[in-house]
C-alpha cells in the first residue's frame, strides 16, 4: 500500500464526497483521482451515487469520481489496520 492509499483510506472509515477529499488532503484532482481508482480497482473502496445510494456497476472513478462518495470497504479497512 502506498503513503497516498494509506493517507487516503484514513479518510474514508465514513462516507466522503470528493470534495471533502479534496480540501482535507489538498491533492490535485490527479492524484487524488488515480489514488482512488487504485483503492476501488484492489476492493479497497466503494463508490456512492449519494451519501445511501451505493453504485454496484462498474464505475470508471477517473471520469466519474468527482460527482460520487466514497468508503472503505471491510477489506479497505483489514488492509489500512494491518500497517
């Protein structure tokens, strides 16, 4: 896991809009967006239509990610606690 996955899930064990994302970690949009894709590509995220509405399609969080929310999943948070 890398130091942006694992700054990046500490601010997920609650759903998140991006730009909540955003403005805690002040990444650029690339950064930030290519850190999620890489959570949600291992199973380490899921992503939200809203803050109850899970999106179970797959979900391209490049183009997409910055209209959605986001949460660890229980094997986000297993591999974020295992460090």
């Amino acid at each position: 896991m890398s130091n942006a996955e694992f700054e990046l899930l500490d601010e997920l064990y609650f759903v998140q809009p991006f730009s909540y994302l955003k403005e805690t970690l002040a990444w650029e949009d690339r950064l930030l967006l290519d850190t999620l894709e890489s959570l949600y590509g291992k199973g380490w995220i899921k992503c939200l239509q809203s803050p109850d509405e899970e999106r179970f399609d797959q979900v391209n969080v490049v183009e997409e990610g910055e209209d959605l929310y986001f949460l660890a999943t229980k094997k986000g948070l297993m591999a974020h606690n295992a460090l």
